[in-house]
C-alpha cells in the first residue's frame, strides 16, 4: 500500500487530528478482516500526528525518511531554470519540514537507504519540505533474497505555486536523481518495488521522462496488457488507455534474479464507506504481488546495477 496521509502542519492543514486518528482505527480494523497490506508506504507525514499514524500500524517494523536538517551530499543542479530562485514562492533555501515519508513493514527490514534531493531540485513551495527518496531491504519468508521496497514524493505541480517550466523541470532533475539513487543502493538481485506520491497525474510530460530515467514496469500497465501470464484484477473504475495518468500514486517493480513480481490485484482503500472513508485529499493504492520464478538473466534487462 502506498498511501498520502495529507499530514501537513498548521497553518498548511488544520484539523486534521481526528481524521489521522480515523485512519490509525482503520489499520486495526483491516488487520482484523485479514486485508492490511503486508508492506504501507506512507507520504506527507510531516506533523507529528502524522507520524504517529504513520507508526500505528500493527506492524513492528518501521522506519522514517530523511528529516529537514539532513542534507543530500548532492551538488546543485546545473538546469539554470531551477538555479533561479523564486524567493516568493518558498524557495529560500531552507527546508522547514522533513520527508514526510515513512515505511511500516510486517517483515523484518535489513537495511535503510535514504536520499533527500538535491538542494536546487525542486520548485516552489514544495522546496519548504526536504523531499527525498528511501529504499528499504525486507526479509520475507521463504525468499532467499530481500525484497526491495522504495517511496518518494515528488515535486508537484500547480500546488507548487510555479509556472509549469519550473515545476516540470524539478521533476525531471529529481527524476535523474531518483536513478541515480536507485542504481547506487537497489540490488540487481533482489525485486524492487516503488511506490509513492509521483505527481504525474495528467503530465505525459512528467511520465516520460521519468520512464527515460526509470524504465521499470507499471503495475497499472502490466495489468492492462492484452496478453499476460497472470492474470490480474484491476478493482477500480477507470477511463481512458493509461490510467495511470489518472492518479498521482504509483507502483513500479522490476524483477530479481530469483523472483519475479506479476501484479495480480489492484484496489483502493481510503475512498469509500465500504473501504475506511475518504480520510486524506489521497486514496490509498494496494497492489498484491505473485511471487513467480524469474526468466533467465540473460532474458532478464534491468536498469539496476
């Protein structure tokens, strides 16, 4: 599950507390009917009682993302649209707020790898939150390799208060540097899963070139493929051919050596009475994974090292 909690502090969001509150009850009560995803991945959880939802799963595993004062190590970009600050629109330098990412797992986590992006690559407000990428190396039983699971939040788009040159542009910088930090920390023999806030909905724009840099699989698009080896339910209305562009959250995977993944469900929660309430400005985006023997390395292309 990948999930945007909407946890912005005050004066961004106010009121906030009960509906955080409702989500916490709504973990417990998934677990009990046996449908609480094995691995949540949780964005914009900036507030303190965002953090404290985020950590309330009944999972015993968690682990945070990086917070303001942790800086990159990356060099400023060198895109001179994103070297010229807007000082009206937040982007002073300075990051007042966290990640806001977080991942709670019901297996073991082996090792955590964070990475704020570059302290140019980003545009607008969104440069007031130290937005970052953080991969994580599960144990999960009867696998003999972790399993990878990474998240992210994006530059978004009008809600950054820039024109679209800029905003697109920090997307496609934190785009690069996404790969980047992906080919650094990801094992080529473990399957990876990312998922998070992407802030692509209805950017063809945005989704190219980020697939220029992260050529992995669409969850959404393997399951709407004509022909696939397993079959996959996709438990969402939709319009259109590529869905995907319909929602800021995604799921992208690439397969291991040993293990390959193949989408077999696709649902919401978060988005109806029947499915927790509309608790949050996002639903939450499920995908459930068959565990399949992997091809032949030498049939097998991966962007990974």
């Amino acid at each position: 599950m990948t999930y945007n909690i909407e946890g912005l502090p005050w004066p961004a969001r106010k009121g906030r507390r009960p509906f955080l509150r409702a989500i916490t009850a709504e973990f417990q009560r998934m677990e009990q009917l046996g449908v609480l995803p094995d691995v949540i991945v949780f964005q914009e959880a900036f507030s303190s009682q965002a953090l404290q939802t985020a950590a309330s799963t009944p999972h015993s595993h968690f682990v945070t993302g990086p917070r303001a004062a942790k800086h990159s190590g990356l060099s400023k970009t060198s895109d001179p649209v994103l070297r010229k600050r807007n000082y009206l629109r937040g982007e002073w330098g300075i990051r007042f707020m966290g990640s806001g990412l977080a991942i709670a797992s019901r297996f073991p986590i082996l090792g955590v790898y964070r990475q704020p992006y570059g302290p140019s690559s980003c545009a607008g407000w969104d440069c007031l939150a130290n937005k970052s990428a953080m991969l994580v190396q599960i144990a999960v039983p009867g696998l003999l390799d972790p399993a990878e699971i990474a998240t992210t939040h994006m530059n978004s788009q009008g809600a950054s208060g820039v024109k679209p040159k800029k905003h697109l542009a920090a997307h496609r910088v934190q785009s690069a540097e996404l790969a980047d930090f992906l080919d650094r920390v990801s094992d080529a023999v473990n399957q990876l899963v990312i998922a998070g806030d992407f802030n692509m909905r209805r950017s063809p724009e945005r989704l190219d070139a980020f697939e220029r840099q992260n050529g992995f699989q669409l969850a959404r698009r393997h399951c709407l493929e004509a022909v696939i080896e397993v079959p996959c339910e996709i438990a969402l209305s939709f319009d259109g051919d590529e869905p995907w562009l319909d929602t800021q959250d995604l799921q992208i995977y690439d397969d291991g050596a040993r293990i390959a993944l193949r989408p077999i469900r696709i649902e919401a929660w978060f988005d109806g009475d029947d499915a927790g309430g509309r608790l949050s400005d996002h639903d939450a985006y499920i995908v459930t994974y068959a565990l399949v023997p992997a091809a032949p390395v030498s049939a097998m292309p991966s962007d990974r090292q």
